[in-house]
C-alpha cells in the first residue's frame, strides 16, 4: 500500500524547464562540467583499448583510418542525431532519462495496452543497467588518468590505486553540494580539458594531414572487408567512445535540452574529434604508441601537469552519470519502482537538480570495490562495453513507441530510423557480449540485481495496493454511512495521511473496523510536492469539511521546504480554517506487515525480499517530522 510513502507525492503543471530560470551561459558552462566530463575523457582509453593485444588488429595505415571512421560516424550518428536530435526530444515536463521515457511511452500506449509489460519490463532493463554504468564510470576514468603516473616513473605503480582511491572519496564528498556549485566548480576546468586536448590532437593533424582522410565513411567498410570477425569484435572498444551518451538525456533535467545541444556541437564535438584524429596522426607516424596513444601526445616536459588536468577531468567525467543516477532514483521513486529515500534538492532555482544520499553511499562503495576488483582500466573496459550499449538499446526501443504513438510518426518513417539505430545499437551490444568472461559478467550481475528489486518493490507494492483496495470503501460512502449510525466519538483530533482524499485510508479503517470509535476530529491529509521551491504559508494548506467531524486537508510542499507536517497543520487554524486543537493530535500511520506465501503472489524468494525492502524503510514519521510521542501505528498481516 502506498498511503504513507512520501515518495508517492503529485507534481502540479508548474513550468520547471530549466531554460526559463537560469541565464544560458551559466547551463552552458555547467553543462560542460557535468555532463560531458565522461565523453570528455573518453580519448583517454579508448583507442588504447581498442588497438590493445586483445583484438590483435595491428597498427597499420588501414586500420588506423579504418577505427577512427568508425569513431567519427558511430559518433555522429548515435550522439548527434539519435541523442541530440531524437532523443532529447522526449522530455517529461523537462525531466530526462530512460524512467521519464518510460512514463511517456506508458502514457503513449495507454494503461490497457498488452504491450506495457513488455514496455515497462524493457525500460527497466536499461534503468537497472544505467546503474552498472554508474559504478564503472568512475572506476575506469578515474584509473586511466591516474595510470598515467606510469610514464613519469614507471616505480609509481603501486600508487595507482590509493591515489585513485582517494580521489573517488574526494569525488562522491562533494556530491551533497549540488550539481549547480559542483558545475560552476568543474565547468571552467572542463574548457581548460577540452581545448588542451583539441590543441595537442591539433598539433599531430598538421603534421599528418593524411588522417583527416578518415571522416570518408569508405574507410570504415574496408576495414569491416578487411578484417571481418575481428573488426566486429573491435565494436566493443569503439563504443567507449560513445560512453556518457547516455547521461546527456538522464541530465537533461539538471541543465536543459538547449544548453546541452550548445555545448556539444559547438565545443565539445570538435574538440573531441580533433584529439582522437590527433591520436590517430601519432600512430601513422609512431605505431609502437599503440599502448597509450593519448599520453604520447603530450611533450614530455607537460607530462606530469597534464596528468594532474587528466585525473581532475576523470574526477569530473564520473559527476555526469552519478548525476543521472539522481535524476534517474527520482523518476524512479516517483514511478514507484524504488523504496522510499531521501531525496535532497540541492538548488532553489531548478527542481531537477537533487542529490540522493543513499544511492550515493552506495555507489561509493561499489565503486571501490571495483577498483579493487579489476586493478586497472584495462581490465574493466571489457565490463564497461554491456551496461552503455544495452541501456542504449532499451532507450531506442523507447524512443520508437514514443514517436509511433505519441509523436505520430508514420509507420514508414519509423521502421526506418528504427532499423537504422537497431543495427548501430544491436551490433555494439553484440560485440559487447562476447567479453561477459572478461569482466562482462560484472555489468549483468549488477544490472540483474538491481533489476530484480526494482520490479519485486512494485510488483509487491502492486499487489498490497489492490488487497487494500479490495477491502476499504470509498471516502463518501464512509462518511455517509458514519454519519447514519453515530460512533463512540473521543476528544481531541486524528490525523491520517492519504495518497488522495477520494479513498479511505486503511489505518482508518483499521481503527473503525475493530474499535468501532472515532476522533472528535478526523484529518485526511494528503501532501503534494510542487515543482517551485517554496509555497506561499497562504497557498500550503487547502481544507474541505466533509461532515460528520471529517475534513480532507491538502498540504503543499515546495521541493525545497522542509515538509514539517505538524506545523503545516498549525497554519489552518492561523488562517482560521478550522476550530480544533492542533496540540491535540493523534498521528495514525499505516505500517505494513507482509507475510510471504508460496504459490499466492510472487515466488517465495521475491516475497521474503519484499518484505525485507519494506521492513528497512524510513519511518514516514521521520520524513514528515512527527513527534514519535503523537504518532500511533497500525499495521495489518497482509499475505502476498
């Protein structure tokens, strides 16, 4: 039952798009410190990882030109016109990300549709696999600038993992300040990244010229004809160039679809761009520098300050998923597919900017394990492959339901640029699988582990939803028969929250049902969250009598307010709204007991972790700061 979740709030149609509040210079300045910090770095470890012992392609003039074409378009085609141009079109009232995608195709299909399971199954596929990217994300980048030490002095090794370490720690610190500081913090240092990299690839370009020869899409097919099974296995380190793709749309909330667009096209795509060619122009003229193309770049007296840029642009690089893991928690607890957590509103500006202490505790610790797991970037670019391209995969899928049926596409139109990104999507995704024994399996198992809890917290709480529905009358119907047939009444006030104020709530219910005695007072509070940052005192409360001693108050929180339940319901009788004692008020709070049972719901396995999900829940009296001494539970033996 979800009566006494906060997570389960309602979102009035206030304009939260973060264009209209915030000068776009600022967006565009933390876009490119947020956002394209993994993209920004991913020159770093890509082509190393792709012309790596592991597919034995050899550093030849063809299969130089012949990977950086693939590069080059998997770039243009996947980023700037499946994300850039489609994706980012698909927005939920400004929010981003596959679970806002998902609500847009429930609503496209409509809640009868036979294809929403297959929908929601699918969207939170890629949801539970975006997470496996947000723990290898730091993990990788953070590890590959830190091994540049290395070429410094190769006695430094053993440094590698405490340093990379530390700066993880540092990292996942600072988060509880916000994405608005942490982007005004990184943005100038990301510029200082991007034009570093675009003039030491510059350099290389005018010294071989030749590599511009790549952008011809010719030389990608070739190197497909020359090399066959080989080149399609090389897909998985092409596609690490396209990591944090992903993250431009789960951002989209915290920045903005226009800022997001600006900077890539006009800052960052070139800037990448020239450095992977500049790469490239190296290893035409140096074939040996194959095992770290982009450290061979650098002169060797500006080795050790760019190493320092290096590691500050990874620390950076990681912030862009861990921000779209906290956009993507918040859809997620607002779809009702996690647990209740804390959601912390980090910017009085921008309703999309949070920070969720949980998830980031836990990703630290994942995190680390990682590091500690894999030792080095190599090693964990086989596990990084799966969780970008199926996350990718399941969005497009997405993307096709929402342009058929929302956007009304034709059917011609779609099956077309359906198959077009399917290919793309389902060939990296294929090249990918092949290094499940190399460290692939990390991505799975974690994305099966998480996909697992997702859908048994919303099966179960499904299910709990319909027993109690089954079982409790409507609100009116209550009242009238109440009103019929007058109860035992006791002074003072209750109160008992409510998803709405149409339906009973089950702890008064629960209290009819087996005392058969009422409040002299009887609240149903139900509390809305607003896209705005405060609520005027005036507008907080809004208080309807029903009769017979019941009053259904509606209590509105800005995502930024404290929601202080106890003090809100101060203010009806400040504003005269109501004649009771609000010193005198007893909190009724719905506490559920789920009893598994085999072969009634869901598998026993599933109902034992649904019960234990529910029983680790913050208390919502803590949420809404009840005093432990008002505050009366009541609970019911349900059986799933």
């Amino acid at each position: 039952m979800k009566t006494d979740r906060p997570n389960q709030t309602t979102s009035f149609a206030v304009d939260s798009r973060v264009e209209d509040q915030v000068p776009l210079h600022t967006l565009w300045l933390g876009a490119i410190g947020v956002v394209f910090g993994d993209l920004g770095t991913s020159p770093l470890y890509t082509l190393q990882e792709i012309f790596s012992p592991a597919y034995s392609l050899g550093v030849t003039r063809a299969t130089v030109l012949g990977v950086l074409s693939l590069v080059f378009w998997a770039q243009v085609l996947v980023i700037c016109i499946k994300y850039i141009t489609l994706v980012m079109r698909a927005d939920n009232e400004g929010e981003g990300g596959i679970m806002e995608l998902l609500a847009l195709a429930g609503r496209a299909v409509g809640s009868t549709s036979r294809w929403r399971t297959a929908i929601t199954l699918l969207s939170i596929f890629g949801v539970a696999l975006f997470y496996g990217d947000s723990v290898i994300t730091p993990a990788i980048s953070v590890l590959s600038a830190v091994e540049g030490i290395q070429m410094v002095d190769a006695t430094l090794k053993s440094w590698v993992l405490p340093i990379s370490m530390a700066i993880l720690l540092l990292l996942f610190t600072l988060q509880k300040f916000g994405t608005e500081r942490i982007g005004a913090l990184f943005g100038p240092i990301m510029c200082i990244w991007f034009i570093t990299i675009a003039t030491l690839g510059a350099v290389q370009i005018i010294r071989v010229p030749e590599i511009l020869l790549a952008l011809n899409p010719l030389y990608a097919v070739r190197f497909f004809a020359a090399h066959g099974a080989a080149a399609f296995v090389a897909l998985g380190g092409v596609v690490l160039a396209l990591t944090g793709t992903e993250a431009l749309y789960a951002d989209m909330g915290h920045f903005g679809r226009r800022p997001i667009r600006m900077a890539w096209l006009t800052f960052v795509f070139p800037a990448l761009l020239i450095n992977y060619f500049g790469q490239g122009a190296l290893l035409l003229q140096e074939p040996s520098a194959g095992g770290n193309p982009f450290y061979r770049l650098v002169p060797h007296a500006l080795l050790a300050p760019t190493i320092i840029l290096a590691a500050m642009a990874t620390v950076i690089a990681s912030q862009a998923v861990i921000s779209g893991t906290y956009s993507m928690t918040r859809s997620a607890l607002r779809l009702g597919y996690l647990p209740t957590m804390r959601v912390v509103h980090t910017s009085d500006r921008i309703a999309g900017q949070v920070f969720v202490p949980w998830i980031n505790g836990a990703l630290l610790v994942l995190v680390i394990a990682a590091v500690l797991g894999f030792r080095s970037s190599e090693n964990l670019g086989a596990a990084y492959g799966i969780a970008v391209t199926g996350t990718m995969t399941a969005t497009t899928l997405l993307l096709l339901v929402v342009a058929l049926h929302l956007w009304r596409w034709k059917w011609p139109a779609v099956i077309t640029i359906g198959t077009l990104l399917l290919l793309i999507d389902g060939a990296f995704f294929s090249a990918n699988l092949l290094k499940i024994d190399h460290g692939g399996w990390f991505s799975l198992v974690l994305g099966l582990l998480i996909f697992v809890v997702m859908t048994t917290w919303h099966r179960g709480h499904t299910m709990l939803l319909e027993q109690t529905q089954n079982t409790t009358p409507e609100l009116a119907s209550f009242i009238a028969q109440v009103t019929a047939r007058p109860l035992r009444r006791q002074p003072g006030t209750a109160v008992f929250l409510a998803t709405n104020t149409v339906t009973i709530p089950p702890a008064l219910w629960l209290v009819y049902e087996h005392f058969y005695a009422l409040h002299e007072h009887n609240l149903i509070v139900h509390v809305e969250t607003l896209e705005v940052p405060y609520v005027d005192i005036q507008k907080q409360v809004q208080w309807h009598d029903l009769g017979a001693g019941f009053a259904a108050v509606t209590l509105r929180f800005g995502f930024r307010q404290v929601p202080n339940m106890p003090a809100a319901l101060a203010q009806c009788t400040a504003l005269s709204l109501s004649g009771f004692d609000t010193t005198d008020i007893t909190f009724f709070l719905w506490v559920e007991l789920v009893l598994g049972k085999r072969y009634f719901g869901m598998m026993l396995w599933r109902e034992r972790l649904f019960a234990f999900l529910i029983r680790n829940t913050p208390p919502v009296a803590e949420y809404f700061h009840i005093p432990s001494r008002q505050v009366i539970a009541l609970g019911q033996l349900l059986e799933i």
